[in-house]
C-alpha cells in the first residue's frame, strides 16, 4: 500500500476511507497510447473530484512521458477492470 493510502487509513475511520477508496476507483488514467490505469491502483487519490484534468507521466507501456487524461471509467470500463 503506498504511503498515502495508509496515511489515510490511519487518520481516517474505517468506513470513510473506504468511501474514498471506492470513490477513487471510479477513476482512471489514459495514455495517447490507450493505456489505461486505476488512479488507487498507482498510489493516487481522487475522491468528489470532477473534470478531466491531464497530468504529464511516463507510461509503463510506451515508455514515454505524454499528457494523460484523468476521467471517470465508463460503465464496461467498471466491470472490466480490477
């Protein structure tokens, strides 16, 4: 678990931060490349958030540092993924 998550699990009760861990799940982020990853799943946090920001990160897949967009998953995407 990175360090966030369990900063949050400590100061947080139980049932809060698992309201923000499955409201973070709701979220992904997409390389031009079509890599996709789950924002909890990289050791983010992204809860009552809205909008499609980008963030400039290198993709583990094309290895490259491009801008990817932060969205909500779809309904397929939900099922989809972990």
């Amino acid at each position: 678990m990175p360090a966030e998550h369990r900063l949050l699990k400590s100061i947080l009760p139980a049932k809060m931060f698992e309201v923000v861990k499955s409201g973070t799940k709701q979220w992904l982020m997409e390389c031009p490349c079509g890599h996709k990853r789950d924002i909890w799943d990289s050791g983010g946090i992204r809860y009552k958030a809205a909008g499609q920001p980008r963030r400039l990160l290198r993709c583990p897949r094309c290895g490259k540092a491009t801008w990817h967009r932060i969205r909500k998953k779809t309904e397929s995407e939900r099922v989809e993924l972990p």
